[in-house]
C-alpha cells in the first residue's frame, strides 16, 4: 500500500473524500457514483465520510492497462 500511504511507517486505513477524490482524479459525483454502484467502500465517522484505502487499491488494481482488452 505504498502508493496510498500518509506518514513514514503509517499506513491509512481511511481516506476523505476530497482526497480519494484527487487520488483517483475524479468528480465528487463519480465517486458517490462508485460507492453507490459498490466499486468504492465508504464508511462514517460522525458527519464524515471516509473511502477504506483498501477499496481504494481494489479498485485501482480493477482498471485495464492502456493496450490491454477490457
């Protein structure tokens, strides 16, 4: 999960919205779509929503390489 990590030696284990956002450089609305179609993994903290950073890699991992069938 390097690629995902915060801090030297701190793995994440959630991720913000707004920051999956950049990470995935995407729209809000995509990735409430993603969530809503099961792609993306959210969870709640109070008022906050929170991508898991393994849903992050699992859906990274997901997408064809350019050149590859789909």
């Amino acid at each position: 999960m390097t690629a995902l990590s915060g801090a030297p030696g701190i793995a994440r284990a959630l991720y913000p919205i707004k920051e999956a956002e950049v990470i995935l450089s995407t729209s809000h609305a995509q990735i409430y779509r993603l969530i809503n179609s099961g792609r993306l993994d959210a969870r709640k903290i109070g008022a906050r929503s929170f991508i898991t950073a393994a849903s992050l890699e699992a859906f990274l991992t997901s997408l064809p390489k350019i050149g590859e069938a789909a």
